[in-house]
C-alpha cells in the first residue's frame, strides 16, 4: 500500500497517519546597522553584519510545523462542530 494521498483525499481522512512537506525560506541578514548593547562594557554599541551568517533553524522547525498543523485541525475540528449545531 501507499499513502500518496498523505492521509487525507478530497478532504476527508483516509485513516493513514497524515504527511505534509513544507519548504522554509532562508533568515535573513539584515545588512545595515542596528543599534545594540555590549554587555562586557555596559554600554551602547552599534554592529552591522556583512554576509550571510544566519543561525541553522531546522532544529526549530519541526516543533513550530508540528503546533501549526495541530492548530489547523483543532481548527477545522472546531468549526465542523459548530457547523453541525
């Protein structure tokens, strides 16, 4: 068997466990200078990055897909109760 359907057809559950893929544009740099505060001078500083070194977030990807898929089928959940009232 397969689930190419990734557990839900034509909106209904086809009992499968559900798969989603999800693509996750890049963070970006900012490259201009923004104020902040040096913590071993305590005082104002001011940075600005030149080129991309921007932090590895799939670790913290996964947990965020994963509440934002729960939270849309508690959604739809909610309002196909409503609906039957």
């Amino acid at each position: 068997e397969s689930n190419r359907a990734g557990g839900i057809l034509g909106g209904i559950s086809t009992g499968e466990p559900i798969v989603c893929r999800i693509a996750v544009k890049p963070t970006p740099s900012i490259a201009r200078p923004q104020r902040t505060v040096d913590l071993a001078r305590e005082e104002a500083a001011e940075i600005e990055i030149k080129g991309r070194h921007d932090p590895a977030i799939p670790p913290r990807i996964v947990p965020v897909a994963e509440a934002m898929v729960a939270l849309v089928l508690a959604d739809h959940m909610l309002r196909q109760r409503a609906a039957k009232v």
